[in-house]
C-alpha cells in the first residue's frame, strides 16, 4: 500500500489530485486509514475529468 503523496510522484499530479480521486472513489482498493489514504501498489490512474483530453 501507498501513501497519496508517493502516488502523486508515481503518478506525476499533484498530492491533493490524489486525495480528491480517492474521494471520489475513483481508486479502487483505496482504503482511509486514520487522516490519510492507503493506495494498492497496483492501482492505475483514474482518467481526469477536469479536462476533455484526460491527461
């Protein structure tokens, strides 16, 4: 399991992206343990929606 923040630099977003993807349960495995989300090592990125290319 990863922490947002290692996933962020896996991923090449920004930390609080990942916080929101986990939110919006778009992770899936992504468990809250505590103030913080646990990630599988395995997870792919979610499409981004905020923009129509999804990069």
């Amino acid at each position: 399991m990863k922490t947002c923040k290692e996933m962020a630099t896996i991923w090449n977003v920004t930390e609080r992206t990942v916080s929101a993807f986990c939110k919006e349960g778009k992770i899936p495995g992504a468990v809250k343990n505590g103030k913080s989300w646990q990630i599988p090592d395995d997870a792919e990125k979610p499409v981004d929606g905020r923009i129509s290319t999804g990069r």
